[in-house]
C-alpha cells in the first residue's frame, strides 16, 4: 500500500506516492533522479549517501522516504547553482580533496553541517566530524584542508595555501 | 623545488595544475554505472550460498516467480543449456558462474532473480529456497596441503589434491651454500593477510543486448574495459558475441585498487539474462556482497630467511610462500606470472644470492587475488624483505638505518641486475633515506627513544626502504591471455588548436584527464586546458590493457608523449614551409617554432595546427592526429624511504602513530599536487592492513567480518597527518622519465608502521607480529614476555 507524501528538495516541492519501505536514499536517487547522492554500504558505515533533512546531516541509506514526509532536504545538487562552486566545493577542488569522486558528495553534506555548527574547527574536530564518512582514496588530509579553507572562505578571513606541501 | 619547462598557461609537467575532472565530482554530476537507467532495464539480485561447502540438493523457485515484479530465476542448469555455466580465469584456471551441483565458498552466487524493480528483485531472492547438503569445509591452506585433505576441485578430471602450482626463481644452491657458511642467519614467519579492497563504490553493471542488431553495450565497473571486451567475446562469441558486436563503456569509476579488474559472475549472468531477454539488465552488488565474494588480496604465508655477516653486510636471501587462492585461482596477474612480481623481493640491497619458491593451494574461501593497490604481490614481497632486514639488524645489534646504507645499491651502480633477474632500471636510495631521516631528526629520535626506554616507555622507529616494480610491461615477457601489455594513447588537434586524446587505460581517480594532458601540454605546448581526456569506451578508446599496477604513466603516459612527439615532427614540417625555411633551421619551444638567429620569425602550434587543415605542404597528409602503442623496453623502478614514529601505551597494547614521514621517487612528476594525493592514499591503504583490515574466516568458512561495521577501513580518525615529499631519479628509458607512483605508499608504508611496532617492543625480545597489528596482540605479547 503507497503511501503519499510531500517533500520539499532543494528547493522544490514534490508529492510522491511510496512504498512505506522505501529508502530516502532510493528515493533521491530513483524516483527523483538526483544521481549526485550515492551509495557505498548496507550498514550506514560509509557515509556516501548523506545529505541534509531539515538542515541536519543524516545518512539517507538509513531513513524511510516516509520519515521525510513535510521535510526538507538537501543534496549535493542544491547546493549551488550549476557551474559554480560553493566554499565547500571549491574547498575541495583547490585542496585535491578527492580522487575518485565516489564519497565527495557526503562528504561535503556532511562538511555542510559540521561547519555551521562549529564555524571554525580544530583539525581533531574536523576528524572526528567526518568519521562517519569513507573516503578510500585521498588519506583523509585534503579533506581536512578543504574543510578548513572553506570555513576560512566562509568567516571571511585569508584562505590558506592551496599549494601542496611536497617537500 | 621542481622546475617547469612550460608556462603556467600551458601547463606541462611539474605544475600542481587543479584537476579538470572535479568541477562534475564535486557537483553531483560524475557518472557512475548505478546512475545508468534505461528504457525496460530490469533488475537482478543474487541468491548466495550460506555454506562454505556444500552440495546443491534443489533449487525451488515457485514462491520467487509468484513474487509481483519478478521475470526470471536464473540458475546454474539454465546457463549450462548455452555452456555459459562455466568461466575462466585470468590465470587460466576455471571458476563457476553459477554453480549446478557444489558450493566451493560462503556467499557464492547459486542463483539470479531478475524482476522489474531493485526492491521486487530482492524480494524474489528472499522467496528462492535451495537445500543444501553441507560438507566439512578445508580452510587452512596448511592442513589443505596435507595429503589427508580431501580434494576440492573434483570438477577437474584426475586432480589429487589441493595443489595448484609450484613456482621458483633464484640460485639455490648458491643460495643454500651462503645460508650454511654464513656468520649469522635469521628467519621470520609471517603472513600477510587476506584482505579486500573496498573501494567505495560497489561492483556493478548494466547489460544492454539489443536483439535486432545483435549488440551488446556492456556498462560495467572496470579497470580494463578493453581486456573485457576481448574476454566476452572469447567466452561468449559461440552465441553470436563477437567482439565487434561488443561495447564496453567503463564511465566513471568510485575507486578500483584491482578490484575491479576481474570478472565477476554477477557480470557474466547479466550478459547472458541481457541476451535471452533482450532488454537491458542492471546488477550493482551490495556492500556485503561485495567484501565477502569479490576478489581479496594478498594471503600469503611467508617464511623469510636472511644470511649476513657480523658487522651487517647482508648476503643471501630465502623465501618460501603457501598462496592461500581459495577456490580458484582468479588472480590478476600477467599470464606468465603465478606470483605476479614477488621476485622483486630482493629489494634495495646489493648483494647476488636469491632463492624464492612459492606453492598455491586451494580452500573453501572466496577466489583471488587481487592486487589492493599493489603492483602485483609487490607489497607481500616488501613486507618480507623489509621485516626481515629489521630482523637482521636487531639480530646483531646494528641500527637498522646504517645497515641499509650500508647495503643500498649505489646510485652508480644502476641499471643493476637483481639476483631474480630484474634490471633495476635507477634509483638513489641513498639520498632517499637521507632526506627522510633528516625530516624527521631520525638521531633526535633515538636519543629520545634512549630516554624513554630508562623510564619503561614504549616508543618505537620504523624505516622501510623498498623498491617497487611497475609498467608492466614489456611485449616479451608479460601479457593477459595472451595480449601484450602495452597501452596506447591517440590525439588528435582540431583545426583551431585544442585536442582531445584517448587511451587504453581507465582512471578510477588517478586523475588521467589532467595528467595525460599535462604531458601532452608538455610536448606540443597546446595548454593542458584546451586538451580534452577521454578513456573507458572500447568503441572510441584505442586498445590497451588498462588502470592498475601503477602502469598508466609508464606505459599510456610514455604512448603519449611520442604520439606527441610525432606530431611535433609533422608540425616541424609545416613551420618549415609556412616560414620558407629549412626544418634544420627551427628551434622548438613550447608552444612555437621559431628561426634560429631570427626568434621574431615564428609560428604558434596553434597557427601550424590551422595549417594543418587549410594549408598543408603538398604531398603532406592533411589533418593533425597521431596515435602511438608503447611497448616498454622495461618496467620502472619507483622506490621510496619511509620513517614511522609510534608510541605504545603498555597497559592497553594501544598504538599512536605519532609521525610518518614518506620521501617517494617516482622518476619525474607529472603534476606534484596529484603525487602527492596519490601518496596520502596509497598511505591510508598502507596503515589499513598494518594496523586495521583482515577478512577473517572461522574453521566452517564463515567471513565473521563481512560488512564495513566490522570490517575495518580506516576513517578519518585513524589516518596521521603525512609528512610527505620526494627525490627525483628519472628513468632512463621512459620517454618522459616518469615511473609511476599510485601504489608505491601501500607497498612501502605497512613494514615501516610494523618495524616501528616492533622496535618499540624489541626490549622485551618480541622480534615479529603479523600484521593487521591491533592494541590487543601487542597486549598478549607483552603479557607473554611478563612485560606487563
């Protein structure tokens, strides 16, 4: 039995009719299209799926889309406006914050929240704030670095070296 | 510092040129297989075996068919009708696609439900009921080895026991006669454990067969999408798949570290449901599926022995190995190589007497191995040459420091012949060592370590000094069923002046579509920018065996440059006659030629490209495209120094890496910012087995750590911050002097993290622990050696 819903994603209203067990994260990336939100475990270890509900980071892999009903979400795609890039974004562009590409939208949604809420992190809280999130590529320090420039980008202070320090 | 020969406008090598593929990444917008959604594509979900062992009684699929949404229940005899039952390997031994009589592994494939929808495929696989007759399961490769143990692969006629192959290298009696005579001999077991590569993104494919043109467009997950094609076609050509009726479409990759370059039969059955039902069939596996069936890595069983005299001089080595397959070999290596490059396992030291000989086993585990970012069995090689030369040093009471600059080959001294027959192409290791112990205060170290030690305190320093070996390779010796490995790349420079260029390989997050055409930018002075990389389409990419081994600079990036330097040549030509001079008469600088003695006569590379197309010399072939097939004269040799500081806490076994300080030689770079990610990756893939990953299997086969929550891949927190940087010793036979880099911090950083571990615990006589090395067996060793 569906069950009819409305959700309001990145800035557009939607009413859909859903399996009650269908997950937010399927319904991002099935019904609605949006591909950018990916998925890279069945245990909500990885993190690659998060995106924000009502301004707080969650792992969509492990919410139903029926949970989301009157809710606002958030993902990778709504987060700029095409073409351009957000501090987060351009954060981890500059840094080399990512190789394959395949955790950096959660990253970044994560990132999102972990900067609102701490508007300007030690790099052990920045750690700690994306240890929920699996990044098999990059060793994890660019992140960081990305993380910090666009903290320093969004306080409005002097931007750290994007220079790698490759002595 | 490293100096550029081109502009920052251009672009070429040695600029931290940002990378061109990130604006689609960080924007939500790469393409990954799962985001592949086509027009009455169905869905398929694997029915996996709960048994290690067991015969297949039935398979009922009444209940599954009655589910809404499914179409089909695929099993084992309905591919044997078509003879798609049954597959080979990479190293040409045989694995199942779907089984019809006897699981050989948990999480084996026994059945395909295909339906409409993810969610109804997945019901249809909860409704499929198989009984089993379970079977006692042989899972230690020693105890398979024994001639009690009960055969395995009765599929294979007159088989008689477990064995799978023996291979040896070296002179052993040569080296023996060193082992009897020898002042001091030590001897280490290790094992190197089975690990998998969890790349983030899954396995997966969509199988696209189109009925009226008999065509399949296969978008898959892999390292090596031409190799596939070939592979299809020779598996299934007998049905009507020939190779020019096959497409395969590698798009982007979420990380592959050799675990997407076999095939698995989640590939093979979405082909073959694809073909009798004529609509396109997506499979993308689970987290879980994926770490307990897919290829693992490494598993191998080392005995390590060195002989060297009394002040240091190491003079021999010997390596025995047991390669735990599990079911089959479904390793990826060259064909001719059973042990991929562990021969490599003399390592950086200059001495002349080798013995190695490894035997292969199967068991009731998942088949394999891959490599897990290594050049094939590199890393296995390292760990125990690394291990064993701190055995050495600690055996006679030598800082293990001095002793490998005591025994290093001497950059003089290159190219240098290896006892195994490598040629090792260059290298300065001395330089290496030096500049990571000088980064470090390697001597500040000790005398603190010294300190520590009065107070009880554990403190420990870790060096490994490897030699990698990468770019396979040359046409002679390495190959994959049979096709030489060399990699292609082809330009081709439209009329205004911009490119774009195609390879045989396939970045999973190298970053190709800048690197390649920085090296491009470098050679033709066209900025890197204006050049535009596309790999991963078998209908548009010239052949070539693909991303994995660190072989894409050495061999894509070498077809490259002297496709490049071909149309240099042609653009010589054409500046020649655009400014009526003799070709002799030119000098080239990025960018331009111009007269010598007259630098104001000139020509752009973008003016002579124009002419290229609407002003060619007569008699000259109009258009600007080269393509070039390299085959390597040789492999390359990156090497690497790296030092590991940890603290121990004594009451809780508990491990701080506290430093590590990683110097590569990778020859010369490409583009340093991308090195150096490369570094910082390969090191989280090193520190991961040292200290955190193993797949772990009970004695009735049982994976007791299949899923990411108990399988543990390094996060954010476990990961150092990496000091890194680099010397520059070019190879001397790569066009552009490069080596290849990718894998090198794996391979180099789990026996720098380990001999750190055990150099702090060396006090009290703990000479070895195999890795992963948790806080807990560095717990019960101290608590064995009344430590604690």
């Amino acid at each position: 039995m569906n069950k009819q819903i409305t959700v309001t994603v990145n800035g557009t209203q939607h009413t859909l009719e859903v399996e009650p067990r269908l997950l937010l994260v399927h319904m991002i990336r099935e019904v609605l299209s949006l591909t950018g939100t990916h998925i890279g475990c069945d245990t909500s270890s990885c993190g690659a799926c998060t995106i924000l509900l009502d301004g707080k980071s969650i792992k969509s892999c492990t919410v139903l889309a029926v949970q989301a009903d009157g809710k606002s979400i958030t993902t990778i795609e709504g987060v700029s406006a095409e073409g351009a890039m957000n501090p987060l974004q351009e954060g981890f562009h500059l840094n080399h914050a990512l190789h394959c590409g395949f955790c950096t939208p959660g990253m970044i949604m994560r990132a999102t929240e972990l900067l609102e809420k701490n508007p300007n992190p030690t790099e052990e809280e920045i750690r700690w704030g994306i240890a929920g999130n699996l990044c098999r590529c990059t060793g994890y320090n660019n992140i960081v670095k990305a993380i910090q420039y666009a903290g320093a980008k969004m306080r409005g202070e002097a931007l750290p070296s994007t220079e790698p320090e490759f002595v | 510092m490293i100096q550029c020969k081109t502009s920052k406008a251009i672009s070429g090598m040695g600029h931290s040129m940002k990378r061109k593929e990130d604006a689609r990444f960080v924007a939500g917008k790469g393409h990954y297989v799962d985001d592949i959604k086509l027009p009455g594509m169905l869905y398929m979900d694997i029915v996996r075996s709960p048994y290690a062992y067991a015969k297949i009684k039935n398979i009922n699929i009444e209940e599954a068919m009655k589910v809404p949404g499914v179409v089909a229940v695929v099993t084992g005899r309905d591919l044997e009708k078509y003879n798609l039952h049954w597959m080979p390997t990479l190293m040409s031994d045989t694995q199942m696609v779907l089984p019809t009589d006897t699981v050989m592994y948990q999480a084996q494939e026994v059945a395909a439900v295909i339906a409409t929808s993810k969610y109804a495929a997945r019901d249809g696989r909860e409704a499929v009921r198989v009984e089993y007759e379970k079977m006692k399961p042989v899972i230690d490769p020693y105890k398979a080895m024994d001639p009690s143990a009960p055969v395995l692969r009765t599929d294979k006629e007159g088989k008689k026991d477990n064995h799978i192959w023996n291979w040896k290298v070296g002179d052993k009696d040569k080296t023996d006669k060193i082992f009897e005579s020898a002042d001091v001999v030590v001897k280490e077991q290790m094992h190197i454990p089975r690990i998998h590569v969890a790349s983030i993104e899954t396995c997966g494919c969509v199988a696209d067969y189109d009925k009226v043109n008999n065509h399949l467009t296969m978008y898959m997950t892999t390292q090596a999408p031409h190799a596939i094609r070939t592979v299809i076609a020779l598996v299934a050509g007998h049905v009507g798949l020939t190779e020019e009726k096959v497409r395969v479409v590698s798009p982007d990759i979420g990380g592959g570290f050799g675990g997407k370059v076999p095939v698995y039969p989640g590939y093979v059955i979405a082909i073959a449901v694809s073909f009798l039902v004529g609509k396109p069939v997506k499979w993308i596996e689970d987290r879980s599926e994926n770490l307990q069936a897919d290829s693992f890595a490494r598993d191998y069983h080392i005995t390590a022995e060195m002989a060297g005299t009394k002040d240091g001089k190491i003079l021999a080595t010997r390596f025995k190995v047991l390669a735990d397959h599990g079911y089959t070999d479904a390793s990826a290596n060259p064909s001719k190589f059973h042990t991929g490059l562990f021969s490599i396992a003399t390592g950086s030291y200059d001495y002349d007497a080798a013995f190695m000989e490894a035997d292969a086993v199967y068991t009731n585990k998942p088949p394999g191995g891959v490599a897990y970012r290594c050049s094939f069995r590199v890393t296995e090689a390292v760990h125990a040459i690394e291990r064993i030369t701190d055995r050495f040093a600690f055996e006679i009471g030598k800082d293990p420091a001095e002793l490998r600059m005591q025994n290093f080959i001497k950059k003089e001294d290159f190219p240098w012949k290896s006892p195994t027959g490598w040629t090792y192409d260059s290298g300065d290791y001395h330089a290496g060592l030096q500049k990571a112990m000088d980064v470090v205060d390697y001597y500040g170290l000790r005398k603190e370590q010294a300190e520590k030690r009065k107070r009880g305190e554990l403190m420990g320093i870790g060096i490994s000094t490897f030699t990698e070996i990468v770019g396979a390779g040359p046409s002679k010796d390495f190959d994959i069923l049979g096709i030489k490995m060399f990699d292609s790349a082809e330009i081709r420079v439209h009329p205004t002046g911009k490119a774009i260029a195609r390879f045989g390989t396939k970045s999973q997050g190298q970053g190709h579509e800048t690197t390649y055409a920085q090296i491009i930018a470098e050679e033709l002075g066209i900025p890197a920018e204006n050049i535009q990389i596309e790999e991963g389409d078998t209908d548009t990419a010239p052949y070539g065996l693909g991303t994995y081994a660190s072989r894409s600079t050495p061999t894509a990036g070498a077809a490259a440059a002297i496709a490049a330097r071909k149309l240099r040549d042609k653009a010589r030509k054409i500046a020649a006659y655009l400014l009526e001079v003799s070709e002799d008469d030119l000098e080239w600088e990025p960018g331009k030629f111009f007269v010598k003695g007259a630098p104001e006569k000139t020509k752009s590379i973008q003016e002579i490209v124009f002419a290229a197309y609407t002003n060619h010399p007569q008699g000259m072939e109009a258009g600007f495209e080269a393509t070039h097939y390299y085959d390597p004269p040789n492999l390359t040799f990156p090497s690497g120094a790296y030092i590991c500081v940890v603290d121990i806490d004594k009451e809780t076994g508990g491990i701080n890496v506290r430093r590590f300080v990683a110097i590569d030689d990778c020859g010369n770079i490409i583009n340093p910012m991308i090195v150096q990610g490369q570094v910082h990756g390969g090191l989280t893939q090193g520190i991961a087995p040292a200290m955190y990953e193993e797949l772990i299997y009970d004695e009735e086969g049982n994976i007791l750590n299949g899923t990411l929550m108990d399988y543990l891949v390094p996060t954010a927190v476990e990961s150092p911050k990496w000091e890194t940087g680099h010397t520059v010793t070019p190879s001397p036979h790569h066009p552009i002097g490069a080596k290849g880099v990718g894998e090198s911090p794996t391979v180099g950083a789990p026996p720098a993290i380990a001999n750190a571990i055990v150099d702090a615990l060396s006090p009290y006589g703990i000479t070895h622990l195999d890795i992963p090395i948790t806080p807990f067996k560095v717990w019960k060793a101290l608590k064995e050696k009344g430590a604690i």
